[in-house]
C-alpha cells in the first residue's frame, strides 16, 4: 500500500485550501441533500451516510441552520434544481487511474469541465468501469508516524476493523467496511485513538509508481479537478515518493 498515505497527505493539503476558498461549504451542503436523498431519511442517528456528512459539516463550522436547510432540501421541502450523482473514471499521466466523484444538476456542464482538466493535463478520460475495478469503498482511519503502532492495531481488532496497514513512511492506517465504519471510528477514539484524518473513500489496492514529471502533471490535474464547483472527492492509485515529493514542493 505504498504511497496511499502520501497521496491522502497531498489531498488533505489540498482541503485545507479548499476550507480557506469557502468551496467546502457547496460540496458538503450537496453531500449532505443526496445523502438524504438517497434514503429519504433526513435523520443522522439512521442514516449513516448523512452522519457523515454532518459530521464533516460541524467540522468545518457549518452552522446549524445551513445544515438543516441541506436536509431540507434532500426531503424535497425546499425548492431548487436536483442535483444527480455522477462519476467519471479516466488515466492521468504515468497510466494513473482516476476516479472523480461529482453532485450536479448539469451533466453536460460537469463533463465538460471534468473532460477539460483531464486533457489539459495529459490524462484521457474511459468508459464506466474502466478503472473502478481498481478501488474498494472502505473507511479509511489515518495515524501519522510514530503513533502507538501496537496499540492502535490491538484496538482496531477489538473494533472490528478489516485490516491494519503500515506504510512505508511509519504512518498507519486502520481500515473498515464502509458499513463498520463509524462504529469502528468511535471505538477507536473510547480507546484513545483519535484518528489525524479519517473518512469513508475509494481505496487502491495496487498503485502506480510515477516520475517527478508525471507527478507534477497528476498533481495539478488533482487540483484543477478538485477546485470545480461539482466536484466532491477525486480518488487516484498515484504512489509519489518521498523523494519526488520534496523535490516538487522544495
């Protein structure tokens, strides 16, 4: 699993901007009306994606009120366009799959603006399922190095978790079904464990090991990706060195 935790570092860099843009207001908002759209349950204790989300929402200060109009909205008591679920899969540079995950209530405008960023970059985007296949949905529970390796996973097999994953930079990574998650999650913080980072996601079993060039161009299609307003999470199986890396950001 090599350079998952590196990549999740980058996209955790790059949400710290989006919060500082204000754009994480719009995505939430949308994640939170088609998670109760989904199940038509606008009750966060009964619906586990909508927790989730308004999880992530409180954590970004969200208030209240914009919360419940989300809801609302997802209920249908609040006008509006609908927005739909879309996702596009395509390579970027180096042969990195890419999956980019989008809430939208203009498929054309979304595909063309998605196309757009993956051409500028060097990438193509495929057909349906062309690299899905490549990627699980599991909850992610990430611990930087030096964390209490022994403890952590000790924990994690009293939770219930999947598996326990130790990265070459010493960073840690405890993984869930995406159905165990947030019960593994509060297991994990009763025992003292409170995750850096921790989410449900698309996760790349195999990734791909790339150059510096192939990196910068994978980098910035990340973010060209990321900063358009219908999109919610793009996921890639890129593995970056520590070496490229510094070498990029020196």
């Amino acid at each position: 699993m090599a350079g998952h935790s590196k990549w999740a570092n980058i996209q955790h860099r790059k949400g710290a901007q989006d919060k500082k843009r204000g754009k994480i207001f719009t995505k939430l908002i949308r994640e939170i009306t088609i998670a109760v759209r989904a199940t038509g349950n606008g009750d966060p204790d009964a619906n586990p994606r909508l927790r989730l989300a308004v999880d992530k929402a409180y954590g970004a200060n969200m208030p209240k009120d914009t919360i419940e109009r989300a809801i609302n909205r997802g209920l249908g008591i609040s006008d509006g366009p609908p927005d739909e679920e879309i996702r596009y899969e395509g390579y970027g540079a180096g042969g990195v799959a890419v999956m980019v995950d989008c809430l939208s209530n203009n498929r054309n405008r979304t595909a063309g603006e998605v196309r757009h960023a993956f051409t500028k970059y060097g990438g193509n985007l495929g057909t349906d399922g062309s690299v899905a296949f490549q990627f699980r949905e599991l909850g992610v529970l990430s611990y930087p190095a030096g964390s209490d390796e022994d403890g952590i996973t000790e924990a994690a097999i009293m939770a219930g978790a999947e598996d326990v994953v130790v990265d070459d930079d010493g960073s840690i990574e405890v993984l869930t079904t995406p159905q165990s998650y947030a019960e593994v999650h509060n297991a994990m913080v009763e025992a003292g464990f409170e995750p850096e980072d921790s989410e449900v996601t698309q996760y790349a079993d195999n990734n791909v090991a790339i150059d510096a060039e192939a990196a910068e161009k994978v980098m910035a299609m990340v973010e060209a990706l990321e900063n358009l307003d219908d999109v919610q999470k793009v996921y890639s199986n890129a593995d970056i060195s520590d070496e490229i890396l510094a070498e990029i950001f020196k």
